[in-house]
C-alpha cells in the first residue's frame, strides 16, 4: 500500500485508457509538478459528489475506487496552464484519504488484481467487431490521436475490449464507477452489451 496524490474527475479513466487534461487549478499543477519530479504515478478517482473545478465551501466527495496514471506528456500552452495526457495502469481501492495543502486530495492506494487478459468468448465478439470498426475508422479519417485509447489495441482481450466501450460510451457515471470497481472481465463485457444493443449478441 502507498499513499499519492489524488485527481478526481466526473468521469473515471480505465487501465490503458488515455486521458488529455487542461490544468489550471494550483493544486493541481503543484500534484503534476510533483508527479514529474519524483517519477511517480497518481490516482484519478471518480467524484461522488462535489465539482472538478473547487469552489469555496463547496467539498468533493470521492467514489472508493480509481485508476492509477502515469503522465505521457505535459506542455505548458500559456502561463499557469498545462496540457497533459496520461495513461491508466492499473485499477484500485482507496484507503485513508485526505485533503491538503491547496485543497489537494491524497489517499491509501490498494492495488487491485492484475488483468485476467481472457480471451473474447463468442458470443461477445461483436462488441470487439464493432470496436475494431471504429478504431479502423478513426484511422482512415486521421483521428486516431482523438482515441482515448494507444496501440497496441488487444481486441482479443475481454477486459480491454470493456474498458474502451465503458470510455467511449455516454453511460451515467455511476455506471462507470461500477464497471471501473467490478474486476470480472466478463461480467464488464455483458454489462456493456446491455447497453450497446447493436453490438449484443
């Protein structure tokens, strides 16, 4: 167990998703000046209640799960303001957690299980067709850099195949809190089928 810096968002990021953030509150371009300096990863986690942007006497409440990230790039696009994008590695639970100096969170992380990297059972395989689809689309059209997901793109992955739908989906953000905190890589894939009927089989 460690304890890092928390960044929480209205909406969770998931193992090997990326996430492009403009930063420009203080603490949380103290949280990105840290990370960088010291090597390390933070954790997004989903907000409960409360707003991204803190506002006097207003207090975030954090959902009990998150992704850790590691940055990939930060470019300062104007004084004060940062551009970043960062990878998910690996989901977890919150401990302790507390808030600090600058209204800055920072919390108990406890690791969850690695992925299981189960292959698509069959009747699953159109949610991962219809994936591949996209990104082949995505890539004709030279958007591919607009994705919130890099290769290499593991269409044969269960676990994978879910998390970039429960991404790209508009689902209730009370629906991703529970795709990020449910570990089963199957049963993530039947939930999103429920919600994309095109691709169910």
């Amino acid at each position: 167990m460690q304890t890092l810096p928390l960044f929480p968002l209205s909406q969770p990021i998931f193992p090997e998703g990326v996430v492009r953030l403009t930063i420009f509150e203080v603490r949380y371009l103290h949280l990105i000046k840290h990370c960088q300096q010291e090597g390390i990863e933070f954790g997004i986690v989903p907000l409960a209640d409360g707003h991204e942007v803190q506002k006097a006497g207003a207090l975030e409440r954090l959902h009990a799960i998150g992704c850790l990230v590691k940055l990939l790039t930060v470019e300062a696009i104007q004084p004060a303001v940062l551009s970043v994008a960062c990878v998910g590695t690996a989901r977890f639970r919150l401990g302790e957690y507390a808030r600090g100096a600058f209204g800055l969170w920072s919390g108990e992380i406890i690791l969850g299980p690695p992925p299981a990297r189960l292959p698509i059972p069959a009747e699953f395989q159109p949610l991962a067709d219809q994936l591949g689809s996209l990104i082949a689309a995505a890539q004709q059209q030279g958007l591919e850099s607009n994705l919130p997901m890099r290769p290499p793109y593991r269409l044969d992955e269960s676990g994978w195949v879910a998390d970039r739908w429960a991404e790209l989906l508009p689902l209730p953000a009370r629906e991703k809190a529970m795709l990020l905190a449910e570990h089963d890589e199957i049963q993530r894939l039947q939930r999103i089928a429920n919600w994309l009927p095109a691709a169910s089989p």
